[in-house]
C-alpha cells in the first residue's frame, strides 16, 4: 500500500514527454563525441538525469503550497524530491572524486532557471513561455560539453561548439512546436502567405541554422558534412509551414518531433566525427 501512495507518476516522472530529448540528446553527442564512456561519464549521466527529474516533484511541491493541489499529495512530492536530490548529489560526489569537480560550475546557470521556474510556477505563469524554455534548453545543452570534456579526460574548447550547436538545434525545435500547436486551431486550406506569415520564426531560426554550419563547414571551422541534420531539421520545419497540422492531436506532434529530433541526433554524431 505504501509503494502505491509513494510512486505517483505525475509526481515521479515529468509529463511533457517531448522535454527527454532536450537532455539525452546533449548527453549522447557529449559522450560519443568523447569517445570513451567511463566511470566519471556514468557519474555525469546519473547526475543530469537525476537533476531533470527533480524540476517534476519540485514543481509539484510548489503546486501544492500555493494552493493549486492537493495536500494529499505532500508526502510523494518530497519523497521523489529527496530521492532525486539524494541521487544527484551522490552522482556529483562520484564526479568530484575522479577529478571533475571543476564541472560543478556549469550547474550554476541550472541553479538559477530551476529557481525561475519555480517561481513562475508559483504565479501561475509557467505555461507558454517560450523566451524561458529556450533558455532552459540551452541550460541542458552544458550536458554535451560536460560529458565531452570527461570523456577526453581534459577541458577542451570544442566542447562549446559542441553546447553552441546542440542549442540551436533545440531552440528552433521549441519555435517550431509551438508553431505546430498553434496551427492545431487553424482551419485548412490557408493561403499561402498567411502560411509564411505564421511561420516565419520557425523557418528564420531553422534557417540561420542550417546556414551558419554549412558556412562554417566550408571554411574549415566545424566538419564539413555538419550541416546535414541541420538540413533535415530545416526541411521538416518548410514541410511543417507549408502543411499546417490542423486537427492534429498534440501526441501526434510530440511523436513527429521526437522523431526528428532522434534522427537529427544521430546525423550529428555520424557528421561530428
């Protein structure tokens, strides 16, 4: 009885099931693009994930002291609360003893969105905020870099190339959903322009994308076959605006996306090496 009072999913495990690739992908570029995967690596992966899956219980208890759930659901909240955190500093601790504690920095800037977050959550405000959820993703990107860095064994300055375009690519992700919801009630058979109209967030974030990593492939800064994921990104994101997802659930969205996104991060490890 106790273990179905403690394990409540909505509690456990963050709901908004598109925001995992925002964390693996950062974290399978780093690792491979390390090329070794060691004790400190595992060390980092349980730490990030733990970290990520605090914000669920922690925004739950902020829920619940401002009144916007129920009370019954305390002792859950700070159960995974504590769990999650106890994992996440036991993880941090295995980083610190195989010489990485310097990485410890990079949890400074998370320290302040989650705080944000919380605080947004608590007026209420939390939901649609695109400029926030931009900055939180780049936020989770520092987990390419870091995981690169120890899987090198050093600091090295490609590992913000690294953080620089995985951020990218997820911040046009962002602008692009919130595109492909919006279009969700919009009646068919729009004209064209008004199509671009709506649209053209997405397609300048995609865009610029795709043309900074094709230029600085061609001069010699970054692989020269870089480009490609960026390019499947932004051949999604034309097809998106030009087909508008009216009457699409938002599980069918979600799905589309993380498919995209699972591809582009493949091509990214393939092209990056």
């Amino acid at each position: 009885m106790a273990n179905n009072t403690l394990f409540r999913k909505h509690i456990a495990i963050p709901q908004d099931h598109g925001s995992w690739v925002f964390i693996l992908s950062p974290l399978l570029i780093g690792i491979f693009a390390g090329g070794t995967f060691t004790p400190a690596s595992l060390s980092l992966v349980i730490a990030a994930m733990a970290a990520f899956m605090l914000r669920q219980p922690a925004a739950t208890l902020i829920k619940i002291y401002s009144g916007r759930r129920s009370r019954n659901e305390l002792l859950p909240a700070r159960f995974w609360f504590l769990i999650y955190a106890a994992v996440a500093l036991t993880a941090l601790m295995g980083l610190i003893l195989n010489g990485f504690g310097d990485l410890l920095y990079l949890a400074v800037p998370g320290i302040a969105i989650f705080a944000w977050h919380l605080w947004l959550v608590s007026k209420r405000e939390e939901r649609r905020q695109v400029g926030v959820e931009i900055i939180a993703t780049g936020v989770l990107s520092l987990a390419a870099p870091a995981a690169y860095w120890v899987g090198i064994g050093h600091y090295d300055p490609a590992g913000w190339w690294l953080w620089g375009l995985v951020w990218l690519q997820s911040a046009a992700s962002i602008v692009y959903a919130y595109l492909r919801l919006e279009q969700r009630e919009q009646a068919g058979g729009q004209e064209r322009r008004e199509m671009w109209k709506r649209g053209w967030r997405a397609a300048l974030y995609t865009s610029f994308n795709l043309a900074s990593v094709l230029i600085l492939g061609l001069i010699h800064v970054l692989p020269s076959l870089l480009f490609l994921p960026y390019l499947l990104q932004w051949g999604e994101t034309m097809w998106g605006i030009t087909h508008p997802a009216a009457g699409w659930k938002p599980t069918r969205i979600g799905i589309r996306q993380l498919i995209v996104s699972t591809l582009w991060t493949v091509l990214f490890i393939l092209t990056w090496r």
